[in-house]
C-alpha cells in the first residue's frame, strides 16, 4: 500500500482530533459531577488574627504542678506520646533554665530565682521561619495568620527542619508512636513514625472558637492575641510590660513574649 | 526439530502452570465486596444519605478526602457545604467515622478486594470497636 503526503496529512489530522475529544468525553464520563459546586467555608466559630502572638508572664507559673497541668494539657488533647527516655522525647511544650532559653541574655550576677526558674517553650512561630525555608516538601508552612504548622501527610522526615529551628521546638519519631500514648484522644490523629511533629497553636481549636490549650490551663499566665491589632490584649501588656523574646539576634522574629520579673508578682 | 519431544511436553507443562489459577477458579464467582452500613449513627438516619449523593462517594471519595485535607489544613476551611447545601465539620475522624464506625466492614471491605493499602489509619485513629 502506498501513501502520498496529502494522505497521510489527512489521517494523522484525524487521529489526532479523535484522541484529544475522545479522552476529554471519558474525562467527562469518568467522573460523577456534583452539579452546583460544593464551598469550603472558615466555620462559623472561628476566631481570626492577623499575626498570633503569645506572652507568657514567666513570674506567674510558680510550682511544679503549674508546669505540669499546662503540659498535660496540651500533650493530653493532641497524643502527644511519651517514650519515656530524652533521646527520643516528642515535646510540643517543655521547660528548660534560663541559661538555656534566653544564652544571650545571661550573666553571672543575675537574680537566682530567676536564674533557677524553669521557663515553659514552645514554638515561636517566627514571622521569618527557618523551618519553613527549609522543608523540601512544603510540607512545613506558613499560615497566613502567622502560625507555623505542618501537613504530616506530607512531611518524609528529612529533619532539615530540626537542624533549622534555633529554638528546638521540633521532635521527631523515630518509633511507632501510638504504644506510648497513655490516653488517647479520640477526636484528635496521631503521628506515626518517620514525621517530625510540633506544636501548632491549636490551630484546631482555634477554628472552634477556642483558645490554645496551654493559655487556657495557665490560669491568665499565658496570653495569646493578634499582634497585629493595636487593641488586643496582647498587645497592651507588651505596650506597658518590659518583655523578651528567644533568640532575637537570629532574625526570626518570634511571636511568643516572656515577662521576666513582672511588677504585681514574684517569682 | 532437535529435541522436539521434549521442547513440546516442556512447553505444554509450562502454559499448563502459567494458566493454572485461571483454570482453577472457572466458573467460580469471586466473592464481591460486601459493605454494611449497619452502625448505630446510621440506624437513627431517617434519610440514609452521605455528605455527597452516593455515586459519587463510591467513585471520587479518595478525591473528596484530599480536597477536605488540603482545605482544612492549608487553607483552613473547617466546613465543608455540599451540593445539597449542608455543611459538614472536615474531619475524617470525627466526621467520616462517626457515621461509619465500622471501618472493617465498610473501608477495609473494598480496599482488601481491590488490594489499596491506604496509609489514613497510621495516625487518623479507627474508631473503637475495631480497635484490637
């Protein structure tokens, strides 16, 4: 069989046209349409804010019991397990000394309470995270409200992000972790092993209305706010309050405030 | 043909193992797929309806799931109001799993006969009774 060119123009045309229109009617065919598209909406409960901030009036939180109940809070509702050893420990909110949380603050001279006191940390949710720079997946983002979080479904546990985050405000599983759960919250996921995980702001609760869990167990120790709008609480105590932030000098820009030392309370 | 003899009886032995499982089960019908929707939530339904109308669900839920992660996630968009207008908490624990509390019977159901292993469990948590 022979073929001229005007021939084989006019069946490579064809076939051409009956593929492309072909795989856009099965295309068409192959999915159930819903007609009226479905919406996502914020919920109606919802409580907003240009940048999330949180100050934490270090002075406030005096025994071990106040650590312990704002830490229980946070870990209880969000599965956070305990390994029960440091090196493979999964914190969203922990302590550490003063040397550790302010190393450029310190000096030999200073207040020992204070010098003593353990200070409750968090992730900062910087305004200029290096842990979102960082992440290779995206997985690691920033909100538009100014909260750092994570899409584990995403994450495939690099740790860049660990080695990034100045303030070691990220764990990783290096286990299975749903064994070390002691109780586990049925409204809330887990992680499983090979995703780091960090604290989120509550950003869950957050859409519910709710404050952070930490803020609600401290008993007016930690005050969260928009940073953003002049008339927020928040915003008046870091107007009329001498506060400190980790790390400044990094250039992050953290989001979480202490007081140290306030005026109507000891340490 | 060398060897004639035993190229043929080898080649014959050789489609006989190759087609083996399909001549073992001709005229067998493979067990189908079968879903309950028999859980408490769904009992008290005075009209049994899913957040979408039921042909859908069963082709694109897997494509409903990842759009409600992505918006609930990373745009923040809890609410999820469907094409009859009603609105549903995104959530796939709490949710999903309220209404179908019987995972094994319903997910693990199809996604056994089908051979997908879908990672969701390792940390959305199953809801109780199938908890072992």
């Amino acid at each position: 069989m022979s073929m001229d060119r005007r021939q084989f123009m006019k069946i490579a045309g064809l076939s051409a046209v009956l593929g492309i229109g072909g795989s856009l009617i099965i295309d068409k065919a192959g999915h159930a349409g819903l007609g009226a598209g479905p919406r996502y909406e914020q919920g109606p409960n919802a409580i907003e804010a240009k940048r999330w901030g949180m100050v934490i009036d270090a002075g406030k939180i005096k025994t071990g019991e106040d650590y312990k109940r704002i830490i229980k809070a946070c870990h209880s509702i969000h599965n956070v397990p305990d390994f029960g050893e440091a090196k493979d420990e999964v914190k969203w909110i922990w302590t550490d000394d003063y040397e550790h949380t302010f190393p450029s603050a310190e000096n030999p001279f200073m207040d020992q309470t204070y010098k003593e006191k353990p200070f409750l940390l968090m992730c900062n949710h910087c305004e200029f995270p290096a842990c979102v720079r960082v992440c290779p997946t995206k997985a690691t983002f920033k909100r538009p409200d100014g909260i750092v979080v994570m899409d584990y479904h995403r994450c495939i546990g690099c740790r860049f992000c660990m080695a990034a985050c100045p303030f070691g405000a990220r764990s990783f599983n290096w286990r299975d972790p749903r064994p070390f759960i002691k109780q586990v919250n049925p409204e809330y996921p887990t992680r499983m092993k090979g995703v780091v995980e960090k604290c989120t702001f509550c950003v869950e609760r957050l859409a519910k209305g709710q404050g952070p869990a930490c803020a609600e167990a401290s008993n007016g120790a930690m005050v969260y706010g928009d940073l953003m709008d002049p008339n927020s609480e928040i915003r008046k105590i870091l107007a009329t309050t001498y506060t400190i932030r980790r790390k400044p000098e990094l250039g992050t820009e953290p989001s979480i405030f202490y007081v140290i030392g306030g005026s109507e309370n000891n340490a | 043909m060398y060897n004639g003899g035993k190229i043929i009886l080898g080649l014959a032995v050789f489609a006989g193992l190759v087609t083996f499982p399909f001549l073992y089960n001709i005229g067998q019908a493979d067990r189908q797929p079968d879903l309950k929707l028999d859980t408490p939530v769904i009992r008290q339904m005075a009209v049994k309806h899913c957040v979408e109308p039921k042909a859908f669900m069963r082709a694109e839920h897997m494509q409903l799931l990842n759009d409600w992660r992505n918006e609930a996630l990373r745009q923040g968009n809890r609410e999820y109001v469907s094409s009859t207008g009603e609105k549903y908490n995104i959530s796939l624990q709490n949710t999903c799993l309220h209404c179908h509390s019987n995972k094994k019977k319903f997910c693990d159901e199809c996604h056994n006969y089908m051979a997908v292993h879908p990672y969701c469990f390792d940390c959305h948590l199953q809801p109780k009774e199938n908890v072992q």
